[in-house]
C-alpha cells in the first residue's frame, strides 16, 4: 500500500502554509497527497450564536475545504490530491490520519477549536503520540523561503535548496532520524548539515579550564563521535554533501541558529508508551517553539 503525504487543515493561515508545503513534499517524494480537514463539533449554544450559526459552520466544513483542493490542484497539477473530513477531537484524528501516512504536516501556530492548531495543544499532542514524523510550518511560509537567494540577492524557488539541518547526539543515534535527514537532503539537492551541542565535563571548571590542550582534546573526541557515527551513512549516500558541526553549547540555540538558514531542521523524539502525560524532550520542544524553518519531528524507539 503506498503511502501518502498527510496534511491538516483547519482553514487558519497556518494550516494553508502546511498545506502548501506538503504538497511540494509530495510533488518532491512522487506520492499523493491528502487534506484532512477536521471539524471540531461546536456545543450547541454556541453553535446558536450569530458568529457560529448554520451558515459559518457551513463555510467551515464545506467552502473551505472545497475551495483549498481547487486552489492545490491548480498549483500542484502533477500530483494526485484527496480531502477527507473528519468531526472530533483534532488531535485524535489526526494520530489516527498519521498512522498510514509517509509524513504529517500541521501548521504550527493558532487558536484553538475552530480557529486552528494550537502549539501548547493540539501540535504538541500530535507530536507526542504520532509515530509517524510530523512536520511543522508556520503561518507565511512560502516556497522561496526554503531557497538560497538569487543573483540579485532575492530568495527564489529556482535557485538551490537551503542546507537541510540534523540535530544529533552521537550518544544516542537513531537510524530513522538520520535516514530521515539524508533523504530530504538528496530530495533537495541540499548540502546536509548536522549540528550537535554538547557540555564541558563537571569538573572542567575546577582547574582544568585554563588547559587550552585538555580544552581541545575534548572537542577532538566529540568531533571524532560525530564523524563516526555519521561514516556509514556518507557512504551510503555519497551524492549528499554533509558538514559537521560540534561545539560546546546547547543543542537547541544551536540549531535555532542552524534553522535561520535551513530548508529544513530535523529532530528525533523517543517513543514513550506511558499510559498519562506525554513527552517530547526539551531540545525538541525548544526547536519546535523558536526554529525559523519548517521543522520535521520523527519518533523513534
């Protein structure tokens, strides 16, 4: 069964954006894509006032998603494109419309209920619980962002993709996240930048500080962790142009930083099956609030 490219929709600037960039996801990956708009049921004395009457709601579930799939199928024409709406909790339905899906995509700013995808709810709960990866754009994002600029110093979507950027821990890799990331940079033709942020050992600051050669032995050894890690897959994907990057720092500032040039950030999130609560880890979680680039959160084990 071939897997498609999944994106919501709730009408919010957000979530067209999300549209919009999965549909050049899909046209990049040779898959369909499909909308799923969900409408979240309006309480009945609400749904009785001027504002959320008959004729909103219809405007809601009918106008907006009718005239979304025009729009795309003009602008997309060499991809296969489906709606699918949905009524209930946003957040259940789209885990259950990520489960099939190759990717998710969400906006990632908004109200909540009708007026769109919420960060601080229905976002981060679908990242939390989805094992599928789940993308993230926010409102204004448009094609030649996710491009170096022209001659003239203008972003354009026919010049070369921005660098795709990784956030890896070589302490911990997971495979899918790399291979994630090496595949969205030969997609694009990008350079491939992996980023990773590491602290100084405790007892640094006790008298060792001032020993420039222990100071640079210790970015010898985790510089050397990263390549290793990253050997395999440089020759698995020989056609990527990857550039390492290991400094003493937070992981997350760096990749914020890394995201102001990037097409893409991609992050690793561990799968907990807890029954309460959720997680999602606070490097993630940082990337997710103030990364200036789409951001693509894959789970793994």
């Amino acid at each position: 069964m071939m897997r498609t490219v999944v994106a919501g929709l709730d009408g919010s600037s957000e979530s067209r954006a999300a549209v919009e960039w999965a549909a050049r996801e899909a046209t990049l990956r040779g898959l369909p894509l499909k909308v799923v708009h969900v409408w979240e049921p309006v309480p009945e004395p609400m749904a009785q006032a001027p504002l959320l009457g008959a004729e909103t709601q219809q405007h809601w579930s009918e106008r907006i998603p009718r005239e979304t799939a025009e729009g795309l199928r003009l602008r997309h024409p060499g991809i296969e494109i489906t709606m699918e709406q949905s009524s209930g909790r946003p957040a259940d339905t789209l885990v259950k419309a990520a489960q099939d899906a190759e990717l998710l995509v969400l906006g990632s700013r908004g109200l909540s209920g009708i007026g769109g995808f919420m960060m601080g709810s229905v976002g981060l709960a679908v990242i939390a619980h989805a094992e599928r990866p789940v993308v993230l754009v926010r409102a204004g994002e448009q094609a030649a962002d996710e491009h170096q600029s022209d001659p003239v110093g203008i972003p354009s979507a026919a010049a070369p993709y921005r660098p795709v950027v990784l956030g890896l821990d070589p302490d911990g890799p997971d495979d899918s996240v790399i291979e994630f990331a090496f595949d969205a940079a030969a997609r694009r033709s990008a350079l491939l930048r992996v980023v990773h942020g590491w602290n100084l050992p405790p007892y640094y600051t006790y008298g060792l500080a001032a020993d420039p050669e222990y100071h640079d032995e210790i970015v010898r050894q985790q510089s050397a962790a990263l390549s290793a890690v990253l050997r395999p897959w440089r020759q698995k994907h020989p056609d990527v142009e990857v550039v390492e990057y290991s400094r003493p720092g937070s992981g997350a500032n760096h990749l914020v930083d890394a995201s102001r040039e990037a097409s893409l950030v991609v992050v690793g999130r561990r799968v907990r099956r807890g029954p309460v609560g959720f997680h999602i880890g606070p490097v993630t979680h940082a990337v997710l609030h103030h990364a200036t680039a789409p951001v693509a959160v894959v789970a793994h084990n």
